[in-house]
C-alpha cells in the first residue's frame, strides 16, 4: 500500500504517475445489481466487481475506485486499500469517512440526485407510499377474500397538509408533484430563506420550528440527507408533536427515524402509520415489532427505476472516465491536497 502523503511534502515525493491496464471498481454490496449492468455498457473496459458490505477489506487486491452504497469506508479501510476515488453510486456519503480520505489522497465524489433521474424517482415512491397508507392498503386482501365491496374507507390527498422535511433534489421534485394533488405544503430546510422550491407554493420554515410544522401535518415525509445533527431527527419527542392521525413517511435514511419510538407511536394509535422504504440497521428482522402495526414498507428501491439507473451510470461513468484521464471528478465533495494515486491518460480508445 501506498504511503499516505500529507501536508509539507514536496511533489517530487509524490508516487510516480501510472495507468492501469483496465480500471478496477470495487462495488460494496452483491445487490443493487442493476447499477453494474448499467456502469457495464457505458465501460465495457473496466472491471466491475462486487463483495459483500461486510467483507470490502478482504477484496480490495488491486481496486481503483470504490463504490461504497451503504457499506462502511472508514479510516482503516482506506488506508488498506490503494485506491485513488471513493465513488458513490448516488447521494448518500454518511458511511463514509470523508475526512480521512481526504487527508489519505483519496477523492470523495457523489451523484446529485436533481437531473439523474433519481430525485424524480424517489418522489414518485413517496407518492406511492403515501397513497397505499391513505387508502389503507393492507386491508384491501381482507376485503377481496371476505368479497365485501366498499371497504375499507380511505382518505384523499386532497386538502391535507404534507410537511416535506428537506427540500433538495427529492424534496423539490416531491413539493411539485404533491402540489398537484393540490394538498396544502409545508417545508422545513436549513436555509429557510432560500424558500421553496421554484414554482411551487408553500411555507418555509427553519429546523427551529420543526416541532410546530409536525403538529400542523396530516403528512409527514423525510427528504433530508443524514449526518450527525439529523441522526433519529424523529424520536419520541418528535412523534409526540406530531398531529393524532398523521402518517410518517421515510424516503431518505433509516437513521433519520427511531424505530423504538415509531413503533411505540403505532402502538399507541397515536400515529395511523408509516410508509418506509428505509429503517434503522436494514434489512429489517420480519419479526421486527414495527411490522405489527399499518407500516408499508419497501426494501430500499425508491430510486430503483430505469431513468434513475441510466441518469446515475452515466455520471458515474463519466467520472470514473475523469479519473482515468488525472483530472478531478466532478461532484467531489473533498479537495485533496495531494493525491495518493495518479493517473496518466489512458491510451487513445481506452475507457
């Protein structure tokens, strides 16, 4: 392995540029099998391989790029790889320790979810959770086998109050779709004089009056990203401040969620339910208690669609192409001061 490089030291001590005979990419996690296919046609030159999220220290033998998903990247793992570019294949950094690669050398780079297709996709799952919880869902099979018609009452859209905690990429493009459900829209984002999204008519307000958006939502749904001041954003305190009835809805990352409190805001009736497509330590157990109780839930496929896929493998490929060639990759959400790994351009054809 590579010594990392820090601070004073001269460029002459930097390792001498090279290039691989084809790009080796690490992915972390034997799922999301799409994403490969995908990143395959657009790199038909590039080994594409993929390990178990518990057992990335044991396959990074001569790996390039690191794809992480949910896997974790931290201090140790980059120093045991030799890798250049910790690549994600979308959003989500929160596993990643971003600080120690970026004094490894390593870049960090990202995939936002605006203009990938992933955001419009995430907003179209949450639509979907919202509505299987609005017009009860889970009793319709009781109905059929009971060939009883009309049953069970719903609930419209219509009207109600959403309360969408963040307002990026998937928050905006959900804020325009709900809007034409003509639901009443309130939003919560750390700049609340940013306002909301262009287009879109609804109130701002700043996480200091979050507890207040809760108690006016008949909705609530989760846009946010996760990192230490958002983690179990939704505790006991928050679910009791929300309005009797209410429907959570989490389409971002389980940690945003107690799934302790969640589970005893069901039991209580005090919450009608909740649609996640993500939890705490997924995949979920079963038997887990939560599952008792009106919870839809989806095994993390959100931004699993054709679109988001294809929009995603092209800015991945793109990058991984940008890497080969020396140059930054785009997104990066670190700045190296000096890299650990360098490229000299491939030959013509190449990548």
């Amino acid at each position: 392995m590579r010594s990392p490089l820090r601070g004073e030291e001269s460029v002459s001590m930097l390792p001498p540029t090279h290039q691989p005979d084809r790009l080796t990419v690490l992915f972390c996690s034997e799922g999301y099998s799409e994403s490969r296919r995908r990143l395959s046609e657009l790199l038909p030159d590039a080994e594409l391989r993929a390990c178990p999220a518990d057992a990335v220290d044991d396959a990074l033998d001569g790996v390039d790029v690191v794809v992480p998903y949910g896997a974790p990247i931290g201090r140790a793992t980059i120093e045991r790889g030799s890798f250049g570019l910790i690549q994600q294949f979308g959003v989500g950094l929160e596993t990643v320790d971003v600080a120690a690669a970026t004094e490894l050398g390593v870049w960090v780079a990202r995939v936002p979810s605006a203009g990938s297709g992933n955001a419009e996709s995430v907003a179209e799952h949450a639509v979907l959770l919202m509505l299987l919880l609005a017009r009860r869902a889970r009793a319709w099979r009781e109905s059929l086998e009971r060939r009883v018609l009309g049953e069970p009452p719903g609930h419209a859209l219509w009207g109600k109050c959403a309360c969408l905690i963040g307002l990026g990429g998937v928050g905006a493009a959900l804020a325009r779709r709900l809007q034409a459900f003509e639901m009443r829209l309130l939003g919560v984002r750390a700049r609340p004089l940013v306002g909301p999204p262009a287009g879109v008519g609804m109130q701002v307000v700043g996480p200091d009056r979050l507890f207040d958006a809760l108690s006016r939502a008949d909705v609530v749904v989760l846009c946010t990203t996760m990192n230490e001041t958002s983690l179990r954003l939704i505790d006991g305190a928050a679910i009791r401040a929300m309005r009797p009835g209410a429907y959570l809805i989490n389409v971002a990352r389980g940690g945003l969620v107690d799934t302790q409190a969640l589970t005893e805001g069901l039991a209580s009736g005090h919450l009608a339910g909740a649609g996640l497509d993500v939890v705490e330590g997924e995949p979920i157990d079963p038997k887990n208690p939560l599952l008792r109780y009106n919870v839809v839930l989806t095994p993390h496929i959100a931004g699993v669609t054709d679109v988001s896929y294809a929009g995603i493998a092209r800015a991945v490929a793109e990058n991984l192409r940008r890497y080969a060639r020396g140059e930054p990759p785009r997104y990066a959400v670190n700045a190296p001061a000096q890299l650990r790994v360098r490229l000299r351009p491939p030959a013509e054809g190449a990548l």
